[in-house]
C-alpha cells in the first residue's frame, strides 16, 4: 500500500509547527508558507533541498537511519514522532514486510493470560490492539467499559465508543483530549502497519460519520500511550480519576497490556470497589452474561 501521502502529510504538518523565530531564523515578509521552508529544513538537516523535496514528497524508503535522524532533530520531532517517522520509511522501503499483525476477529487470549488478568481483582485489566479493540478483559475491566460493550460488532472498539455514541462523550471528563489520544494512537499504528486492512476499515468508517475524528485525523500526531491519569464519569459509580499502566506485550507484537488503578483510600479508589461489587451481583443476577475469564475475548 503507497503511504507517501502519509509521509507528504506528516512532514509538512510537522514543518509548519516550527516558526523561523523559534530556530534564529529570520521571519521575513514574504513567506508563502506555515512554519519553515523546505529549503531551511533541508539546510538544518545537512541534505540538499532537491533530496528533501523529494523526501517531502513521500520518496521515503531508500533514506538512511543517519538522513532520518537529521531530519527529526530539524523538525524538533519528539520520541513518538520520531519513531512514526522512521515506521513510515520502513513501510515505504520496497523491501519492508509489514509486520505481523493477528487478526481481531479470530484472536482469542491463551489460558495463561486470562488467568492473569483474572488476578487483577482491584482494577480493570485489559489488552487491546493498536486498533483499540478489546480483545480479553478481567472482570472489572468488563464492567468499567459496560457501555462500550453494548454497542454493536465484536470486539469491542474504544475508538469507535469515543466518536460515534454519545456515552462516550459523558464517559471521558475531558473528552477532547481522550479524543486527541484515541486518534493519536490511530495515526500512530497506521504508520506501523499501514497494510492493516481492518485498522483502515475503523478509519474509514470514523471518517465518514465524525467530523470531529476528521479533522483530528488531518492533524497527523502521533503519541506514546504508557502511563499517566485520566478522570472517568461512570454510569455506575460515578466520577474517578484513574491512573493507568500501559505494557507492550512481547509475546504478541502489536497488543498492550493495561493495568488501571486507584490512589490508596481516595474516593475513585472506593468506586472502583463498588464497581466491582456491582459487576459481582450483575453476574450473578444474570447468569447468561458471562464473565470475561469465562468466554473467548474477540
């Protein structure tokens, strides 16, 4: 699959992020352009302006480590642009294989996995792919993102539960910047495995009914997702601010681990309890509505 209107999209957006004022450079009063001239990066870079036109142009794949380096460090890209730049040379390289990536719809956890993510008993504790589907959960886990598994299609999609239900909105207490890390963890695993037909299906279809997934899309950034907070509005329990853990799975490229816990003794952490209190006496009430360790995920 051609990514150099990826690669045409995301050096020129990064370009127009930087102003000449910013590098020492003189600003000028006929600049036709957002940011720096090509002919600038060109020159911080150390390459030619013709052999970084050409880059610029999507002509990506035959660049050394060494010519790609120079131009983050001229683009004052950060860890995770810096790394999506150079995923999107790999895959523009003629004799790049894309990696490896399993399929959604026939993935299913091994024993051993379900059985850790069972241990996890005071937190959600989940894996999703880059394409944010949940693949296996724990049990607290499947109760946090209750609304996200009643939407239609399996498995579920965090992305697809952020842009087209109005749950998600209340569910995200800032939700514009829940929406920035969705899409940034899209665009970001687009430019690992951009020949990953069902991550363009998701794309295509938040393209076609978000105006607001849109334009997120356009804005080509990109992030690492490790740890941090976030601050949850639950149907059930009510307001919680979370902190989570994100792992890469070395077993399985492409999956994350995710652990989400609780300040000790704070009041999210006791919403998390009656959480879990409730997702108990849900199971039990109804039988037919297993529980995650119960079930193949996906």
């Amino acid at each position: 699959m051609d990514n150099r209107a990826d690669v045409r999209e995301f050096l020129t957006s990064r370009r127009a992020k930087i102003s000449p004022e910013e590098l020492g450079l003189p600003a000028g009063t006929n600049r036709r352009v957002a940011g720096l001239r090509r002919s600038e990066v060109a020159t911080l870079a150390g390459v030619s302006v013709e052999y970084y036109i050409r880059l610029e142009r999507g002509a990506i794949g035959g660049a050394s480590p060494e010519i790609l380096d120079a131009i983050a460090k001229a683009l004052r890209l950060d860890d995770a642009e810096r790394a999506h730049l150079f995923d999107l040379a790999h895959a523009a390289s003629p004799v790049a294989r894309p990696p490896k990536r399993r399929s959604s719809k026939s993935w299913a956890p091994h024993t051993s996995l379900q059985w850790a993510l069972d241990a996890v008993t005071s937190g959600p504790a989940f894996v999703r792919n880059g394409r944010m589907d949940l693949l296996a959960v724990n049990s607290l886990a499947r109760a946090f993102y209750k609304d996200a598994y009643d939407m239609p299609g399996q498995p579920p999609n965090l992305a697809r539960f952020t842009f087209l239900d109005e749950r998600g909105r209340d569910f995200h207490a800032d939700w514009d910047s829940a929406a920035d890390v969705v899409v940034s963890i899209l665009r970001t695993e687009a430019g690992r495995d951009p020949h990953n037909k069902e991550l363009h299906d998701l794309v295509g279809e938040l393209s076609t009914r978000s105006q607001e997934f849109r334009r997120r899309w356009s804005s080509h950034n990109v992030r690492h997702h490790g740890a941090g907070f976030k601050t949850f509005r639950h149907p059930i329990v009510g307001e919680m601010t979370i902190a989570y853990e994100g792992l890469e799975m070395a077993a399985e490229p492409g999956l994350t681990l995710t652990i989400y816990t609780a300040e000790p003794g704070s009041p999210s952490e006791q919403a998390l309890r009656l959480l879990a209190s409730w997702a108990a006496t849900e199971y039990a009430q109804h039988p037919g509505q297993q529980q995650p360790g119960k079930q193949p995920a996906g």
